[in-house]
C-alpha cells in the first residue's frame, strides 16, 4: 500500500478512538455546554466533525464523474456551488443541530465506524490514475476545500475538517490516541 493510503486510513482510525474517547469521558452537561467559537454544542459539533467523513463519502461519485469532463463544465459546477455559499451555510449549520439529535452521543461513533469502513474499503480499491484526478472544488465552503482537489485530498478532507473543529470542543480530554 501506499504511503499516503497509510497514512490516510491510520488518520480515520485515530479520528475514531478521538470521539469514542470524547463521547466516554464526557458528561451529559459537557456535551451540552457551548463549544468554542461555533454556535454548536460540543454534541452538536461532534456530529458536524463525522458529518464532514459523510459529506466525504458522498462526493465520491460527484468527483469520479466531474474529474473526467472537461474543465470549463467541472470548473463552472464549483463556480455555482460557491454562488450557494449563504444557503449551504445555513443547511451546514441547522442540518447539524438538527442531525445531532438523532445521531447523539448514542449512535455517533456507530455512525462513523460504518462511514470509515466504507471510505476505507473504497481507498483501498481506487487505482492510483483515479487517486490522482482532480477537479475543481467550491472554496468557499469549506477551508479545507482547495481550487482543485485530487481524489486523494478528498479522501483525506474529512481528518483535516475533524482535526480543525477538535480544537474548537470544550470537552475533557485524554492522551492523544497512539501516544504512551
């Protein structure tokens, strides 16, 4: 395997110990305290850091097809979504408040063990020419989004979104998982 589907797949497993961490050790009233510098609670921005692995999953396909159509027609599709910026925001927000009722402290990690195992089964199967196609993304919604992403950036979005938003939880924590 290659270097970067290591390190990419040891990235999910870490974000999985992290939350299962998290949702172990922190209480019903931590979870509902305000996080930091979002309008979500930590139970609400903990269901928007596994939702950034089910927005990944979900633009597989969108990019399987859209980095094979010529420039101008991929280039034009991002250009539209960064017109949706405001709508998406709101959706992005009120979608994860909404969400984190029903994908609550209970049922989170269940949700991205499930999500990881099938972005991980899909990044073992993709063909290096496939990792290596890129097209353009819409920057505006997301900082992790980049003018032009490879299959194997999109793979990797969601642990840079989930490690971005980590440091915005105002919740107990442990040793970082994998260190001694």
């Amino acid at each position: 395997m290659d270097p970067d589907r290591e390190r990419i797949l040891a990235q999910y497993a870490r974000a999985e110990l992290q939350l299962r961490d998290w949702l172990a050790r922190a209480s019903p009233s931590d979870l509902g305290r305000r996080s930091n510098g979002t309008r979500w609670n930590n139970e609400e921005l903990l269901f928007h850091m596994v939702f950034g692995y089910m927005v990944a999953r979900a633009l597989l396909p969108l990019h399987r097809v859209l980095s094979r159509l010529p420039a101008p027609v991929s280039a034009g599709f991002a250009a539209a979504l960064d017109a949706a910026t405001v709508p998406f925001d709101a959706v992005n927000y009120w979608g994860s408040k909404a969400a984190a009722r029903f994908y609550n402290r209970h049922r989170m990690a269940a949700r991205l063990h499930r999500v990881l195992a099938v972005l991980g089964r899909k990044l073992e199967s993709e063909s290096p020419a496939a990792l290596s196609r890129a097209m353009p993304f819409p920057t505006r919604w997301d900082p992790f989004f980049t003018r032009g992403m490879t299959l194997v950036q999109l793979y990797a979005y969601p642990t840079e979104h989930f490690d971005f938003h980590a440091g915005q939880l105002d919740l107990p924590r442990g040793p970082e998982p994998g260190s001694s």
